[in-house]
C-alpha cells in the first residue's frame, strides 16, 4: 500500500512537470525567454508556483529544459528523416526530409508547432546551455552532408555546411514569420510543394543550378 502510494506521487509529480515544460514551450514560443513569467507558467499548467522550485530549481532551469527538450525532439526527427533516405537520394528527397519536422508542425498546430517555434527562437538567439545537444547537432550536419555530398561531389564540404546553415535559418524565420501561418493554413501536399523547391535550391546553390 505504501509503496502504491509513493508510485501515484511520483506519478503525479512527473505529469506536473510534463505541464510545465509543456506549458513552458507554448509561452516560450509565443514570446520568447524575456517575455515568460513564472505565473503565466503555473498558470498555464494548473500548477503551483512551488512546483516549478520542486521540479526543476528556477524559471530559468525550466526555461533551459524546455528549450532543450524541444531541440531534442526537433533534431530526432531530423536525424530519423535523412536516416531514412536511400543511397540515391537527390538534393529534392534530401530537402524534404529536412523540413519535414518543419512542414508536419505547420499541418499539426498546438503543441507541436509551438515546439517548432521554439526551436526556431532559440536557433536565432541560442541559449545558455546551447552545447548540451553539440552531439545530436553534429550527428545531424555529419548526416546531411554525406546525402548531400553524393549529389554535388565538386562542392567542398565547408560549402556545404554553409548552405545547410543557410537552409536551417530560412526553416527558423519560416516559423516565426507570418508566412508561416499562411502555410499552416494550407494543404500539406501544397506546403511541400512551395517549400521544398526553395530548399533544394538553397542546398543547391546557384552555382550549381546550372
């Protein structure tokens, strides 16, 4: 009987701070780390203020998990997309798997585009704390330049890293932008189909278009 108790509190606790992370991620996308208060946290949670100390030590810590937790599932559906492509993958598949995280928050809303935008925040002005995840971000680069070197073999692999930079800021401003909305508000076959060209040729480069 005791230890079915301590199991529902711990249980219960670890729902409590879902939430907040939770509800962290929707307000830190919203405004971004300057414009989220402690209340509008618990608030939003229906959590109490204690609960933030308890779980996580500050607003700040619960800001950090946050953001880290959101990069994390971001840059796991990144890496799972190219990971899928095969060996003869072109510029356009690559492109496409590279929004896709991108393009399947602009057609799901809620949470998952929250998430989307907070990574986008973050990926403009990182955080403290930003190296924490250097392994996955390295893995996925490390991924994306090996699909995209078989495509463009004359291109230096700075390059390339310098394009694929390029075509993750474009995703950020993308989320953050009113044109964003506009995409949420279309099919997602039209989404891909405005959204992927303009990748690729940002992959691309015009000195290769020809």
């Amino acid at each position: 009987m005791v230890r079915e108790r301590a199991d529902q509190r711990r249980e219960a606790g670890q729902r409590t701070r879902d939430r907040l992370l939770s509800a962290a991620q929707e307000l830190l996308a919203q405004r971004g780390q300057e414009g989220v208060t402690l209340r509008e946290v618990t608030d939003h949670a229906e959590a109490n203020v204690s609960a933030v100390s308890y779980h996580f030590g500050s607003m700040k810590a619960l800001c950090d998990a946050a953001i880290e937790q959101a990069l994390e599932q971001y840059l796991d559906a990144q890496i799972a997309a190219v990971a899928a492509l095969d060996a003869a993958a072109g510029v356009e598949e690559l492109a496409a798997a590279f929004a896709r995280p991108m393009m399947h928050a602009l057609a799901a809303g809620g949470r998952e585009l929250a998430v989307i935008r907070t990574v986008a925040r973050v990926g403009i002005d990182p955080p403290e704390g930003w190296d924490r995840l250097t392994g996955k971000f390295q893995q996925s680069r490390r991924d994306i330049v090996r699909v995209l070197s078989a495509s463009l073999p004359a291109v230096e692999e700075q390059e390339l890293v310098f394009r694929i930079r390029c075509a993750a800021g474009l995703l950020n401003w993308l989320a953050l932008a009113p044109i964003g909305a506009e995409l949420a508000a279309e099919p997602p076959e039209r989404t891909a189909r405005r959204l992927v060209p303009v990748l690729a040729g940002a992959l691309r480069g015009l000195s290769d278009a020809g």
